[in-house]
C-alpha cells in the first residue's frame, strides 16, 4: 500500500480584513511574537491588540526578532513565554517572527529539550499540551503560516537549520492581504520569488502527489501573473490578494511534497550572501531546473505547458520555463546571478566547497528529484554565481 497524506492547519481564515477574525479567538492569554517593528509602525499590532482586547484575551509580546531567528533568540522567547504561560500563540509579520514563534512553542512545552534535540527533521514531540498556535504573515512569500517548517539560524556557524514537524504546522493561518500593502518593491519580489521556488520545487519533489501538484500548478501561474504588479504597485489589493493566496497555495503544496537543492543549497550559503533567502532562491532557480530536468524534464515540461509556453518537446519546453523564469526576475529587479547581488569572487570561492558539503546533508536534499553529488552542487553554485547555463 502506498500511504500519502496532506496536512494542513485546520482553519485557513482569508481575504480583506481577515485579521479581524481574532476577535472570535477563544482563550485567556495570548504571546505574540514579533519582527523589528513593521507591525507596530503600520498599526496592525494596535489592531491586534484590539481585537483580543476584545475577546477578553491577555495579552504579552515579544518583540525584535531578526530577520534570520536565531538560536538565542528562540530560547529568551521561550523563556518569557514560560514565565507568561499563554494559551495561545501568535506570530505576527513576516516568516522571522512566525518561524520563531514554532521553535519557542516547543520550547515551552518542552523545557528540557535543546535545539540539538529537535534539529533532525521529525524529531518534535507533540504539542499543543500548553498552546494552540495561530500565524498571520504580513508578506507573501514563505507560506509558513500552512507548513511544518521554521527555518532557524545558527549565528555561530551561519548555518540555516530547517526545523521540520507537523507538530508545528499552525493550528489557525489569517491570511490578510491588508497586511501586505505597506511592503516595499524590493521585498514583494524577493518574498514572491520564493513562494514561487516552493512551487516549482514541490511539483518535481520525490514526495509530489495530486493534491500538491494542484496547488502548485496553480500557485505557478499566480505568481508569474501577479508579482510584476505587486511589485510596481503595492497599493493594488487585487494584487496582493492573488499574490497572498498563491504563496499560501505554494506553502500548503511543499509542506507535504517538502521541497529541494533550491533550498538547500540557499540555506547553506544565505547567511554568507549579502542578498535575502528569496532573492538567492531566484538566482538558484534557473540552473536548478537545468540540472534536475535531467531526470525530472517531463514535470518542468508540464509545468511549462500549463503556463501556455511554447515547445515541441520535453527539452525546448524546459529551456522556455528557465528563460520565462529569467524574464521574470529582470522584471521585478531580480539580480541575474550570486555575483551581481554583491558576494565578492575571492569569498565566493572561499566557502563554495564547505557550502556545497552541507547542501548535501540538509534535509531538503533528500527529496530531490536528482540526487546531487558535493561536485554537482559545486557546479551548479558556480552556474549561479557567474549566470552559466548547466548541462550535465
């Protein structure tokens, strides 16, 4: 017997003014965890904080959580929690305070454990002994407010480490685009583009099933429809609705399908980088595809076909999805490669080797339609750091 399965949270609450919905919130007191301050400048907190106000809710916050979480920080919230002891959880902003929120969860219901207890994919106990979890992002990119997922650095080593359980998939996601509008070009497209690398990388994973490739198919053809205007116009709500929607569809998708070298290897060479997550899984993107349509060439190939591009075979149409992709990131002010997003060359070749051993090892590796050897991810770092096409 073949045993697939599709988790997701069990309320997905979305559209305009949706985050109104904490209102019905039933519960005694709630920990918020938040970024650096984005969601109390544009007035969203206040808002919040009204809400459950009004739902006879108290409520403590967290604030200052970087854009990469860090080891540390995820203890002293854990710590505040404990001392607050919520009923509730709430991550608040973009995919740094959500993700920080999930590992601190497991840390106040597990105060004796340690990161390196929980860091091995699967390897969380069960929650919701304490809290229920509740996610609100206020970008359109990681869909984390759907997926098993909270990706935490480890300053010491600059190693991103992606926390993976479905014990930690969010029990309620509001998904309001409202929170989105304030968002700055350069971080929809960045956010945008890695929605989209969820997408792409879920449809040719190990793991894809029917219900995946729905959703990522679908996500696909939004995101490439939808992000150039968001990006020129982040007062369009159209936009932002179709583009929150669609990285909500992509998180859903890879949360179950899990994802690939794309992410790998940027987790690997992210923080070394002077770029953000997105923007290095764009400039991944294209010689990924390449390398992968080796043994995956039919899925790029259907996924080339459903967004209507042209190709007599399964090859002409790959080279037509890497070369939309490429548009795509010129139209939203994407850098074409590692080198035009600032990583200087001596650096570059300094750390490819070590970044290239640990790709191998993450655990998205392991659901990669090709299965990389540490010269393969050399090479194809290389293609990416320099914008050379990959043909082995």
């Amino acid at each position: 017997m073949s045993l697939s399965w599709f988790r997701v949270p069990r309320d997905v609450v979305f559209g305009e003014g949706t985050l109104e919905y904490l209102k019905q919130i039933k519960g005694s007191k709630a920990f918020i965890s938040l970024g650096k301050g984005s969601m109390k400048a544009n007035g969203v907190l206040d808002r919040a904080l009204s809400y459950l106000k009004e739902a006879g809710i108290e409520v403590t916050t967290f604030e200052g959580v970087e854009s990469d979480p860090s080891i540390a920080t995820v203890y002293r919230g854990a710590e505040k929690m404990r001392e607050f002891a919520p009923d509730i959880i709430i991550g608040l902003g973009g995919c740094s305070a959500i993700d920080a929120a999930k590992a601190m969860w497991v840390f106040y219901e597990y105060p004796e454990k340690t990161f390196e207890d929980i860091k091995a994919p699967f390897t969380i106990p069960e929650l919701r002994k304490k809290a229920k979890f509740i996610a609100i992002p206020s970008t359109s990119g990681t869909g984390t407010e759907v997926t098993c997922v909270a990706v935490i650095t480890d300053q010491e080593t600059g190693i991103k480490y992606p926390l993976a359980s479905y014990e930690i998939t969010p029990d309620i996601a509001i998904v309001d685009p409202e929170l989105c509008v304030t968002m700055p070009p350069h971080v929809t497209a960045d956010t945008g583009m890695d929605a989209l690398s969820h997408s792409f990388e879920a449809y040719v994973s190990t793991m894809a099933n029917e219900y995946t490739d729905t959703l990522a198919l679908e996500s696909i053809k939004m995101i490439f429809e939808w992000l150039p205007v968001a990006t020129a116009n982040g007062s369009d709500i159209q936009a932002r609705t179709k583009m929150h929607i669609a990285q909500n569809f992509a998180g859903m998708s890879f949360s179950n399908a899990i994802l690939g070298i794309v992410h790998s290897m940027s987790h690997k060479m992210n923080t070394k980088v002077p770029t953000t997550h997105g923007r290095c899984n764009a400039i991944l993107m294209p010689p990924v595809i390449q390398y992968n349509a080796k043994v995956a060439g039919s899925r790029y190939a259907q996924i080339a076909k459903n967004m209507g591009l042209a190709g007599n075979n399964d090859a002409e149409l790959v080279n037509a999805l890497v070369e939309r992709v490429r548009k795509l990131m010129s139209e939203i002010g994407i850098p074409s490669n590692l080198q035009e997003a600032g990583l200087p060359e001596d650096k570059f070749l300094a750390i490819v080797k070590e970044s290239s051993e640990a790709a191998l090892d993450d655990p998205c590796t392991g659901t990669n339609p090709r299965k990389p050897t540490v010269d393969d991810i050399m090479a194809i770092y290389k293609a990416a750091y320099y914008g050379n096409d990959v043909d082995f």
